[in-house]
C-alpha cells in the first residue's frame, strides 16, 4: 500500500512536470 501511494505521488509529480512544461513551451511561442 505504501509503495501504491509512493507511485500515484510520483505520477502526479511527472503530470505536474508535463503541465508546466507544456505552458512553458506556449508561452515562448
């Protein structure tokens, strides 16, 4: 069970990242 919570907070880390990423990229065009 802890290693299931570890993963989902790791999942929402890289969504996080590819979010931030994303409006980063739209913003420098």
């Amino acid at each position: 069970e802890t290693f299931l919570k570890g993963h989902l907070k790791t999942l929402n880390a890289l969504k996080q990242a590819k979010i931030t990423l994303t409006s980063f990229q739209e913003i420098r065009e």
